[in-house]
C-alpha cells in the first residue's frame, strides 16, 4: 500500500472502528438489559419539574405522569412567570387530576452565584418537596408508566447516589424536529451509554435525574452547580467525586420533538457542545472521530479520488446501519425515517460543533454567557432592545423564602 493509499484509507478506517465500538456498546448493553423488579421498599418521590414556556405536546407529556406505577409520589411545579404560556396547561392537567398530589411553586430568578435558572428554580422546588427522593424531570420529556420503578429500583442499589436515564427523541412532525430526534437516538443516546460502559466516566443527563435529597445536600445542593451550564453533568461529577455511583437507567424517556425548526435543533446541539467543550475539552477535540461519513467527506474534499468516493458510501452505509440499530433499539415510532436522515443529522452535528470551536458564546433565556472551562457561566450582558423570553422571570422583588406555593 503506498503512502496516498494509506492517508485516503486510514482517518476513515479509525473512524469507523471508533464508531463500531459505540454501536457494539450500545447494542450489547441495550439487548442485556432487564425489566426493573417489583421494589421491596417504596420511598417517598417528589418529581420537580422547572417549566419555562410551553413545550412541544405539554399537555400530553404531564399526562404520562398521572398513572405511574408507583404509590407514592407528587408533582412539583416550578414556573418563574405567572405570564408563562405554560401556566394554564399546568394549571389544567391539576384540575384533570384532583386526587394527584400536585403543587404549583412561583419560582424566584437566579440571584448571587446562581446564573444558572434552572438551578434557581430547582433550589425553590426542592425547598417545597416533601419526599426524602428527588426526580428532577424536564417538561418535555415523555416518560413509560415503569419510570419511577425504573428509576427508584436504580437508585435503591447498594452505594448509587444519583440515577439519569438514556434519552430518545419522539413526535417528530418537522424536518427539524426529526433532525434533533435523530441526533438524540443515533449519537447522544449510544454515546450516553458507551461512557458508562467503557469510559468509566458517567454522564448524567438532565432531563431525568433521581437522587436521595439527603445525598443531594451531601455534595452541596443544588447551590453547588448554580454557576455552571452543565450542571446536571458537574453534580454527576460531584457525586462520583464523593464516592456515590452514577448510574444510568436504561429504560429510555423521551424527550418530546414535534414542531423545531432545523435552525433551533443546530443552535441546541451547538450550546452541548460548547458545554462538553468546557466539560472534557480532550474528548470534544476529537468528537468528529466518532462520525466516519464527515471524515471520509473531508477526505474526499481534500483529495478526491475513486477510492475516497468509496469509502464516503461505505462510511455513510456504516452510520445508516448503525442508526437504525440505535433507533430500533429505543423504539422509535419511525425509525427508517429518522435513519434516512443520518446524512443531514451527521452534517447538522458537524455544524454545531464547528460553532462551538468558534465560539464560547451561549444565548440563553434572555442572557448572554460565556460558558467557560467546567462549562462555567461568565455573563456578558442581558439582550437589550428584544422581547423577554417565553417563560422569563420577572425582576427579582424579594428573598427566595417570599415564593408562593399553590396548593
């Protein structure tokens, strides 16, 4: 094999070994999985859930957690606007479901070292919880009715200390809405689960987490990581730094996609990114590794040739396999579509890694922050002269022990 050969054949053969390994990781440890079995003790739960405007289906996703499998839990309602679009949907499901135990907390902004507002809102969440178990669960996701069983079971293991889940993206009606669904079943849900399994770094994500409030306290509340955009990851990081176990549930929630725009999934995708950036800046630098069909294109674009040209179908063909392993595996409603997406999503993914490496940058809820090492919030300014955001807090008026609780 002569030296052109060599660099044509092997950054895509190392891709796509990378990538083989994610796949195999993910697969084998999906098909292993068990049904979570019946618990012995039943804890009390308080699910918080911070709401910031009106979700994709919210309505429909609250619904899920009326009927869980569990016999003991409340709802806690976090809304930092009483103008949040969210409210009456809120305010809805609780009347649908009288004998729920439900609770609807104005909430206070970040003030002090909490930059972080859903850290702010979930400090005003947890004061007004009952249970002596945590779930923090995002309003958009949608979730089976074994999920508290699911994840209590996890959290009842002998040294675990905080439990997320894997994430699939659902409902896709919009060609950016199954672009962000494809992404989250094809890369982040293998990669999820392949850093569990291999790396020896859990990855805790946000939309679903469990923990004891004990424990929570132990590693230094939710104060903690009020100053971090990552601050699902970083508490993981606090808890394994403690000695507690990160586990990771394996029973998918589903994270509601219906109406994006491809625009709003690159913009999100691109702030994980910059937040990975901060977090592990080793393993981001070399993201794209992980993705054989861009390496083999930029291969291609710098040397053109027959056996480039090859290798970017073969790599494509591998990423196609591969997705639609991933995609069955978490029982997505459609899985050939999103597959017939994973060129654009692979493209998508690039792009919003390209935008981190260009800038730190992160627009969030009103405000402008750098998101530096640790994924540290640095403020840059308030947007001036736009629209506050659906959901935006009001001005601070008071102490957070000034919040009102309703019901």
């Amino acid at each position: 094999m002569d030296w052109q050969t060599l660099t044509t054949v092997l950054p895509t053969a190392i891709s796509a070994s990378l990538y083989a390994v994610v796949c195999t990781t993910f697969l084998w440890t999906m098909l292993r999985r068990r049904p979570s079995p019946p618990l012995a003790v039943r804890p009390w739960v308080s699910i918080l859930k911070p709401v910031a405007g009106a979700d994709d289906d919210l309505r429909a996703n609250l619904e899920t957690f009326a009927d869980l499998e569990y016999p003991a839990y409340e709802i806690v309602f976090g809304v930092a606007s009483r103008a949040d679009p969210a409210v009456p949907v809120v305010e809805a499901f609780r009347a649908a479901h009288p004998d729920l135990k439900t609770r609807l907390v104005w909430t206070t902004p970040p003030r002090g070292l909490v930059l972080n507002p859903k850290v702010a809102q979930l400090i005003d969440l947890t004061a007004a919880a009952r249970g002596s178990v945590l779930v923090v669960s995002d309003a958009n996701v949608h979730v089976s009715p074994t999920y508290l069983r699911s994840v209590v079971g996890s959290l009842l293991r002998p040294g675990v200390g905080l439990v997320s889940s894997v994430i699939a993206g659902t409902g896709e009606r919009t060609f950016g809405a199954a672009l962000e669904n494809a992404q989250l079943g094809a890369a982040v849900a293998p990669a999820v689960v392949t850093a569990h399994r291999l790396a020896g770094r859990p990855i805790t994500v946000g939309k679903s987490m469990a923990m004891r409030r004990a424990d929570l306290e132990r590693v230094g509340g939710w104060e903690s990581v009020g100053g971090v955009l990552a601050e699902d990851d970083v508490l993981g990081q606090r808890f394994h730094a403690l000695g507690f176990g990160v586990e990771l549930s394996l029973d998918p929630v589903y994270n509601r996609n219906v109406r994006a725009t491809a625009l709003r999934t690159v913009e999100r995708h691109s702030r994980w990114s910059r937040m990975r950036r901060g977090i592990v800046p080793t393993c981001f630098a070399f993201e794209p590794l992980l993705w054989p069909f861009i390496i083999a294109s930029l291969v291609w674009c710098a040397s053109p040739s027959a056996l480039s040209a090859k290798l970017v179908l073969c790599a494509l063909a591998l990423q196609m396999i591969g997705a639609l392993i991933s995609h069955t595996l978490l029982q997505a409603r459609r899985p050939l579509l999103l597959t017939a997406l994973e060129p654009a999503r692979a493209v998508a993914g690039f792009a919003a890694w390209l935008l981190a490496v260009a800038s730190r940058r992160v627009s969030w809820r009103g405000n402008v922050f750098v998101c530096g090492e640790g994924s540290k919030l640095i403020p840059v300014r308030a947007l001036v002269g736009t629209e506050p955001a659906l959901g935006a807090p009001p001005p601070y008026a008071g102490p957070r022990d000034r919040r009102e609780i309703v019901g």
